[in-house]
C-alpha cells in the first residue's frame, strides 16, 4: 500500500511542477534567450530549477503523504479512465507537434526554430491538448490514491495552469497575430469541442 502511495504522490509532485516550470520562461522568454549560449545552453539552468520545484513540492505536501480524503477500493477504475484519456491525448497532442516545440525551443530559440502555429489534429478540436492530457494524468493520480496530496498538487497545477494558458495565449496573439485571434474563436482552449 505505501508504495502505491508513493507511486501517485511523486509523479504528482513532479506533474505538479509543469505549469509552475512554463510560468518562469514564457512571461520570461526574452530574458532566457539572452542567456543562452552555443556552449551553455539556456536549459542549463532551467532543468535544475524545475527540479528544485520539485523539491519543493514534494516537501510542501509531505505531512499529508498519508492523509486520504477517501479510500474506494474501485477508484482505480475512473483513475485507470483518466490515465488513458491522457495518454491518448499526449498521443495525439504529438500529432505535427514537434518535440523542440513541445519543450519550448520555438520560444528560447527563435533563430534556430522559427514560430509554426499547429491546428492540425486533435488541434481542430482543443487548442491545448497536451495540457488537457496533463490534467488528465493528474487526475488519474488523485482519483485513485485519493490521497490530500495529489489533490493538492492537482489543483495547484490546475491554477498555475489556467495563468499559464493566459500567458501563452498572449505571446501566441504577438506571434502569430489574425491567425491565432481566429483560432482562438473557432477552437476552445481546454474544453473539447467535436
């Protein structure tokens, strides 16, 4: 039982950091690309950083590590739902989405990866698929352990998330201009629309 509380409340930790992690370089990204070098990367210094959020959360939400707001025994069957309901969506989030994308090259390397806007795909349907895949994830955590911890660390990437969006929805408006203002009124950000 402890290590199956151990194995949803570190990836919590870890998932929780994600929003929190984009927050420091997108309103940020002018000031990362400036440190970036041929011989010194930027992410360098970002990955230690977003470990230390690790860190940080993992001993923020230590003392309720044991504390249930429920234990169902079948709560691995809707855990086990969101699970798969976000691994399909990271699959298809993928779609035309490159990696160095994904990790935010377009942003801190704009040189070397020049902007490409993605509405392709699931695309057409969510403009955030791979953060709704993210939410899923943690979700599937917290439903199943139904431990405090996951629900905190869930709700806390669920708020940094929301301002996350909002701040990548503007730098996404100066980038890419009409065409993004456009997508934006045909395609929800979260909410899926078939």
């Amino acid at each position: 039982m402890s290590f199956l509380l151990t194995a949803g409340w570190i990836p919590c930790c870890i998932y929780g950091s994600v929003p929190a992690f984009w927050l420091l370089v997108h309103p940020y990204a002018d000031f990362w690309r400036s440190r970036h070098r041929e011989h010194k990367p930027v992410y360098q210094y970002l990955v230690p950083i977003w470990m230390g959020m690790w860190v940080v959360l993992y001993l923020a939400t230590y003392p309720l590590r044991r504390t249930f707001l429920y234990h169902v025994r079948w709560s691995w069957v809707p855990g086990l739902f969101f699970f798969i309901l976000g691994t399909v969506l990271y699959t298809k989030g993928h779609y035309r989405f490159s990696f160095s994308q994904l990790v935010g090259f377009h942003e801190l390397k704009p040189d070397q990866h020049p902007p490409q806007l993605s509405v392709d795909g699931i695309r057409r349907h969510v403009r955030h698929p791979v953060y709704l895949a993210h939410l899923c994830q943690m979700l599937a955590f917290s439903v199943t352990t139904g431990l405090a911890t996951c629900w905190t660390l869930t709700a806390f990437a669920l708020v940094t998330g929301i301002a996350l969006i909002r701040t990548e929805e503007s730098e996404l408006v100066a980038r890419f201009g009409d065409s993004y203002r456009d997508y934006q009124r045909r395609v929800p950000a979260i909410v899926p629309r078939f």
